[in-house]
C-alpha cells in the first residue's frame, strides 16, 4: 500500500478548508470596515500603523507593512507603516535584557504616539508578546486591533476591534488573516487616491468659483 497521499486528502481538503475560511472573512465585512476607516484616520491624521506578530504572523506583518509603505496596486504617496518583527538587534537586545515577552512592548514604548495604531496578529490570540504589545499601546492612547483565530484569545479583551476567524488550524487563519489584511491595504489606497484627487481637483479651480 502507497504511503503517498492523495491529492483529495490533501488538496482537496485544503482547498475546501480554505473556502470555509474565505466565508468567514466575508462574514466580517462590517468589522473589516470598522477597521479600514480606523487606519485611514490613523494615516490622514499623521500617525503610522504598527505591526507585530510571531512566525508566518511576523511574516505578515512585514507584508502588510511593505504593501502599504511601497504599494499595493496603484501609484500613490507612500503611508506609514512599520513591521515591529524586522530589526534582529532590537528583537535581540531586547530579548536579552528584558525577555522575549516585551520584545514589541518595549518598542511601542519608544516608537508609539497617540494616535498610531497597532496590528496585533497572533491565531491562538494568546501570543504573550504580542499581547503585552496591546497592553503597552493602549495606554499610550494608540488604537488596537486584533487579527486571532476562533474566540480571540486573550487578545479580545485588549483592543478597540477585533477580526477573529472561526477556526483554530494555524493555516487556514493566516490565509484568512492575508485576505483581510489585503483587502484593507486596497480600502485605504483607494480612499488615499480619491482624497488626494479631491484636493487636487479643488486646487485647480479658480478662486471666485471655490
């Protein structure tokens, strides 16, 4: 008997796994635009969106922060954004002095102003880093959100809104977590591009007729 597995029990079902998981997202829009205007305030107002997360969420956090820093889809003013998961001598000075635990905390303490946002990623929502990282940002007066898996975790009670994905395999989380973060990056640059159009377009019109 084929020790190899087939492509139904792996591909298939990962495939299906990966639709529930898109409807769950779909299911969210309402939060997901609760979080879109929060970010698109955050950046109009001069503040930066931060993020920070372990492993494949460490990983997207530095994807997010690049699509809006660089772009997404179109050609428009670069916006604020900084991964807390990409500088090796903080994350291990840090690590060193303090412990692991307030590896981002203890740069929201430094680079975090009223007004910022955080991005809190972590799909068992029990991260002890990243929750001290939430912790450590709302009581600098920054706005908090979560993306976590099935319930939130701990992470549910420390931030103004949470994404939280109905599942509890890591996979399907982050691929859910990919699409939201995505579709936020699209949100923002569109209401980016038209603002500045607007401001543009008002610019050029003669002064009598303003």
């Amino acid at each position: 008997m084929s020790s190899i597995p087939d492509d139904e029990s792996i591909f298939g079902k990962a495939i299906a796994e990966h639709f529930e998981v898109v409807r769950q997202v779909e299911a969210q829009q309402s939060v997901l635009e609760g979080i879109a205007r929060a970010m698109t305030a955050v950046l109009r107002n001069g503040g930066k969106i931060l993020w920070c997360g372990n492993g494949g969420s460490a990983a997207d956090s530095q994807h997010l922060a690049a699509e809006l820093v660089g772009r997404f889809r179109r050609e428009r003013r670069s916006l604020a954004s900084i991964a807390l998961t990409t500088d090796s001598s903080i994350l291990t000075a840090v690590a060193n002095d303090y412990g692991y635990e307030a590896v981002f905390s203890r740069q929201i303490e430094g680079l975090g102003n009223i007004g910022d946002l955080l991005v809190g990623i972590s799909t068992s929502g029990s991260s002890h880093n990243v929750i001290a990282a939430l912790e450590a940002a709302r009581s600098q007066g920054l706005v908090t959100v979560g993306f976590t898996g099935e319930g939130g975790g701990k992470i549910a009670q420390r931030v103004d809104h949470l994404l939280a994905i109905a599942s509890r395999d890591t996979a399907r989380i982050q691929e859910a977590h990919i699409l939201a973060g995505h579709m936020l990056c699209d949100w923002i640059e569109i209401d980016f591009l038209r603002t500045e159009a607007a401001i543009q377009a008002h610019a050029a019109q003669p002064e009598a007729a303003r």
